[in-house]
C-alpha cells in the first residue's frame, strides 16, 4: 500500500494527464466514434477470422488507390472483437487501448531522454489535441500509427546503449508501414540519419534494414505467393497520378495538419506553431546530444515529406503523421530553449489550453468524425437490432444507405451480422425482396435518387418506417411484382 501511494505521489500530474486522456477519448464513445464504411469492411474481415478461422496476409484497399494496405490493424482488433464477443464497440475499444499506451510510452520517453517537464508537457499536448483525440476513439489504420512512432523514437534515442536495439527500431518502423504506407517517410529519415551522422553507417544500416523486412514479412510473404500484386498496383498508380504541382496544396496540408494536431483546430494558432517549429529546425543549434537527434531526424523526415509532396501534392494533412508526432516532443523542448524560464511555463500551458479548449468543444457532436450529422455507432447498432428482428418475416432482404457515399452501408451490414441475421450480399440488390435504407425524413428522395443499390431494386413501396431520432429514419423497402 505504501507502494502505491509513493508511486501515485510521484506520477501525480502525469496520472491526472492520463485520466483527463481516457476521459476526452471515451466521453459519449458509442456517439462520437466513427464507425463508417471503412470500419464496417474491416469488422466483417476480423468477424470471419473470429468465427471461422479466415487468416489474411492483406489489409483492405486503401481510400485513395487500389492497391491494399497490411494486415497488421486487423490482428490488433482481433482480440477485443474476441474479448468483446464481437460487439462493434470492440473496435473504439481498441483504439483507446492503443492510445492511452502511446501516451504512456511518450511519458517514459520524455522523462528518459529528455527532462520530467518535458515528458508531462508532451504527453499533456498528445492527451489534449483533438486530432490524437479522434485517433484515440476511432480504429483506423493510420489511427495505430502513433505508438509505433513514439516507440521507433524510443529505440532511436536508445539504440547507443543497446546495439540491438538498432534491429528492433527496422521492426517497428516496418510494423508501422504495415498500418501505414505513410510511414515509409520515417524509415527513409533514419536510414539517412545512419548514412549521414552514424560512426557504424554500413552496420546500422544494415540491422536497420533487416529488421523493416522482418516487420514487413506478412506483406512480402504475400507478394511472393501473388507475383507481386500489390507491388504492381502501387507502381500503376504512381505511374497514373496526376503529377501536377500545387504549393497551395502542399501549404493548406502543412498548416490545417499543423491545426488539427497541434493547435487544436485553430488554424491561426496552428500556423504560428508550425512557422515556429520550422524556424527551430533550420535556425535553432544549441540543443542537448539527444535534442540535437530529435531535431536532425525531424529535419530529415521533413526532407522526405516534402520530396514525396512534389508527386503527391494533394495528400490529407495525415499523411504527415510522424512529423506531427515527433513535433509533440520537440515543442516543449522547442519552448525550454528559445524561450525565457520566466514565460515558458505559462506558454506551454496556453498551447496545452488551447488544444484542450477546441477538443472540449467537440464533446458536443452529435456524430463521429465524417460520420453525417446526427448519425452514430449507437443508431446504427439499434437499426441492425430492428433489422434482425423484423427480417424474421422478411427473408432475401439487403441494407444500404442514403445519408452518405457508404450505400452499401457496411457499418449496418456488420450490425446485422452481430445479431445474428444475415443481408444478402452487396451484388444482389436487383433480386432482393426487401430492402432496409437508412435516409432523412423526406421519403421522395427514396423514389428520386438515382442510387443503383436503390434503381435496381425498384419498383417498390415502403413497407415499414423507424424514426431513428436527428432526422434519421430506418426504411424497409418492399419489392412490387413488375
């Protein structure tokens, strides 16, 4: 017992962090979650490796190409889709999980490597910004990225002690660019950071290397048995991308990233911070051994982004993922330097207030993140309960959606499946009985809309209406005999 209060004394400001963290990322979870199209495909993927054993070496196709990511993100939510019995809360489960070990992680990292006050002011941003936020109670690919960011910066610091260390790095950077292709820019940056300042270039790099491809294995294992399918279709759609150059692009992804991560959803105060960070990159030198690594491995990631932002101009402002989590670290410290003691508390806790401020302001929404307005996991999870009874006396009947571009309405789909009916599959709209849409009140947008899900189940009438609350309604389609 004593134990334990001596460790709660000396943790006690980073343990009120931490409790604020799980706070802000659970707070109303089944309504601020996002569970949209690409949760709905993923779920079903982890439901049949639960149930029936289906095992993948291939995540599903990203949102911008056809080419797929890795199948890392699906065996994280494996197990709490296990644990949970495969209640679709599992996966906002997770991503909390996943997050609330990437803050502690950024603690043990700070207070390591660098000071106590800068350890409690990072993980204070990380806990506070409504982007990591959202990332902390949405599962999503890029959305684990973090911890695997935070850790590889973990073993780059602490490679000197630990020569071993060096192959572990190469693993967790190839795990992240498993979730992520994203994180390709990061295993670039300290690759280069071994060619440029390491004593043991060839041996670093090397044990670096090895590791990437360890932690790349499932992905490899599968291009080797598929001729290299998936290398294939990223190649095509590099070949096939629009190449045109935009600094308008390149400069709203700097700084409505810089805003969302950082500068909690302030676009001015976001653009001050990044104009800041960028100056003490490139002016900034006197800074302690392993502040001088962070800010050479910052810079070179920076390098790498913007390299690839010369091809890819018009990527989202995640795609700069580990710059904005390694400038989670280096603001503090950013701000211990270049700032008088006298003022540096009271700075880093306006930064912290700020990001607190917009993150307290979107406790009050009444849908997850992209979700449409009024739509939630909780709605959806109540429309799959009403389907699964009421197609007891509705057989061959299918579900879709009009409140989106998600009109196969996978999310639904999977809610069904919890409760144990069974839609028909998304081809077979045209000789469906029944068919359950989701769509506001205005029931003429049912008959006008041009949606094939709907066109080819036509003719129709509506058998039965469910109000859903926000303007939101459950429809049950019939089929009229031609």
């Amino acid at each position: 017992m004593k134990r334990i209060f001596v460790f709660v004394k000396r943790h006690f400001i980073f343990l009120s962090v931490f409790f604020l963290a799980l706070l802000l990322r659970s707070f109303k979870l089944d309504t601020l979650t996002t569970f949209g199209g690409d949760q709905g495909m993923d779920f079903i993927v982890v439901r049949d490796m639960v149930l029936y054993h289906k095992w993948t070496l291939l995540g599903i196709k990203t949102s911008i190409s056809p080419f797929f990511q890795g199948p890392l993100y699906l065996y994280i939510l494996f197990p709490f889709f296990v644990f949970l019995r495969l209640d679709p809360l599992a996966g906002a489960i997770g991503a909390i999980t996943i997050s609330m070990s990437t803050l502690i992680l950024i603690y043990l990292t700070g207070r390591k490597y660098f000071s106590k006050k800068v350890a409690l002011f990072s993980s204070a941003l990380f806990a506070g910004s409504p982007e990591f936020i959202m990332y902390g109670n949405t599962p999503l690919y890029q959305h684990f990225l973090p911890l695997f960011i935070v850790l590889a910066v973990y073993l780059f610091l602490s490679r000197k002690k630990f020569p071993l260390n060096t192959f572990l790095l190469g693993v967790t950077i190839g795990l992240g660019i498993e979730l992520h292709l994203l994180n390709v820019t990061l295993g670039l940056a300290i690759l280069a950071y071994f060619i440029l300042f390491s004593k043991n270039k060839t041996k670093n790099s090397v044990w670096l290397l090895g590791g990437i491809v360890v932690g790349l294995l499932p992905t490899i294992i599968f291009e080797l048995r598929h001729q290299f399918l998936n290398t294939r279709l990223f190649l095509n759609f590099v070949d096939t991308k629009d190449t045109s150059f935009s600094i308008f692009n390149i400069l709203k992804q700097w700084t409505e990233g810089a805003s969302m991560f950082l500068g909690g959803d302030n676009r001015i105060f976001g653009t001050i911070l990044l104009v800041s960070i960028m100056g003490f990159l490139l002016l900034k030198s006197q800074t302690r051994e392993e502040g001088k690594e962070l800010r050479r491995l910052l810079l070179l990631t920076l390098f790498f982004i913007t390299i690839l932002s010369l091809k890819f101009s018009a990527f989202a402002p995640h795609y700069i993922l580990p710059f904005w989590v390694i400038s989670v670290f280096l603001i503090p410290l950013m701000v211990e330097q270049i700032v008088p003691k006298q003022v540096a508390f009271a700075v880093m806790v306006i930064i912290i207030g700020v990001n607190l401020y917009g993150s307290l302001g979107q406790l009050n929404n009444n849908h997850g993140y992209t979700m449409p307005d009024g739509l939630t996991m909780k709605k959806i999870t109540l429309s799959g309960k009403i389907i699964a009874e009421d197609s007891k006396n509705h057989s061959n009947f299918n579900v879709a959606s009009l409140l989106d571009g998600n009109t196969r309405d996978y999310p639904l789909r999977y809610t069904v499946l919890f409760n144990n009916a069974v839609p028909e599959q998304v081809d077979k709209y045209p000789v469906n009985n029944f068919l359950y849409i989701t769509a506001r009140s205005n029931k003429q947008d049912l008959y006008k809309t041009k949606t094939w899900e709907i066109v080819s189940f036509s003719p129709f009438n509506i058998g039965k209406k469910w109000n859903l609350g926000d303007n939101i309604y459950l429809y049950r389609l019939d089929r009229l005999s031609p």
